[in-house]
C-alpha cells in the first residue's frame, strides 16, 4: 500500500508518496509526520494485491490541526465559523 497527497483541495497530480508497503494484508496504517499543522491536504490510497492489480481510493481531505490544538479545538473551532452560535458558550 501507498499514500498520495498534496497540499490543498485543488484537482491535479499528487506532488507527494509515502514508502510503499509492500506486505500484503487489508489492515494498513500510514503515519505521515510532514504534514504541516492547520493546513488542508487532499490524499489517496492505493493497493495491490499478490496479482498486481492495483486499486485506488477515491480522494479524502484532511484538515490538520494547528500546534497546541486538540481535535476537540478544531471540531468546535469550525462549527463556531459556520454557525457562528458557539461563540457566545
């Protein structure tokens, strides 16, 4: 297995890999550590089996979060600026 992303949403070729992993199991994990915090990334996975067919996800978007941040922070930060409600909690 292998991981494709690129800064940003914008459609077009993936600028960055991970390491392909080449045991053949259908549990993977991929840690990437050059993410850059409060940034957005658009990624894919793919595979291939023991008969070389390759299958590719389809695109995910991540946002990730900002030094010092939790994922509470962030869940609660983006609702506050689409619904603008939470502010006054």
């Amino acid at each position: 297995s292998q991981i494709f992303w690129k800064e940003g949403v914008a459609k077009g070729d993936f600028i960055e890999s991970s390491r392909l992993d080449k045991e053949l199991t259908t549990n993977h994990v991929a840690v990437i550590t050059s993410f850059k915090p409060g940034s957005v990334y658009r990624f894919q996975a793919e595979s291939v089996d023991a008969s070389g067919n390759i299958s590719r996800s389809t695109d995910y978007t991540i946002l990730t979060s900002k030094k010092g941040e939790t994922v509470i922070d962030l869940i609660i930060t983006n609702f506050q600026d689409i619904f603008g409600f939470l502010r006054k909690l």
